[in-house]
C-alpha cells in the first residue's frame, strides 16, 4: 500500500519545521533533540521520495548524506593536507 505522496511531503515539511525548532533551541554541541530531529527529516524525506516514485515514477535532485567512517578518515586527511599548506600561505603573505 502506497502512501499519498503529499501527506508524505506534509510529513517532510513538519519534520524539517521540527528541526528548525530543534536547532534554534540547542542546548549544547551534542543535544539529543537536534540529532533526533535531523534523523526525523532524513526518515521522512525517505518516505517522501518512495511515494513520490510510487505515484508518479519521479525523484527529487536530494540525497541524504551519511557519514561513514571513511568520511571521517578523508577529513582527517584533509585536515592534515591543510596543515602541511598553511605555512606557504603565510611564506608567500610575506614575501608580498
């Protein structure tokens, strides 16, 4: 049985209004609302969309973004690769 495709996105419309509510209220880095509400959108717009498909054979241009462990493996290396850079930002700032 297939969900209505626009009580699906009414769906998606609360839960982002959620999170808004959520981020605006944040009681620190880590609140649990605000990760709470975030993996509401991300459930929601997943819903969404296989509704969306189910109907009318469409998808939205959107992804949800996860980060793996890999993520985290290449913005340390990232990181580093920006370390190594900065110094000859600040030879070339004082050679000009």
């Amino acid at each position: 049985m297939s969900i209505d495709p626009r009580v699906a996105l009414q769906s998606l419309v609360t839960a982002l209004e959620e999170h808004l509510a959520a981020s605006a209220s944040r009681r620190r880095e880590d609140d649990p609302a605000v990760e709470a509400a975030y993996v509401g959108v991300a459930d929601a717009f997943e819903v969404y969309e296989e509704a969306l498909y189910d109907a009318f054979g469409e998808i939205t241009p959107l992804e949800i973004y996860e980060e793996s462990d890999d993520d985290e493996d290449e913005d340390d290396a990232e990181d580093e690769d920006d370390a190594e850079y900065a110094p000859d930002l600040v030879e070339a700032e004082v050679e000009n």
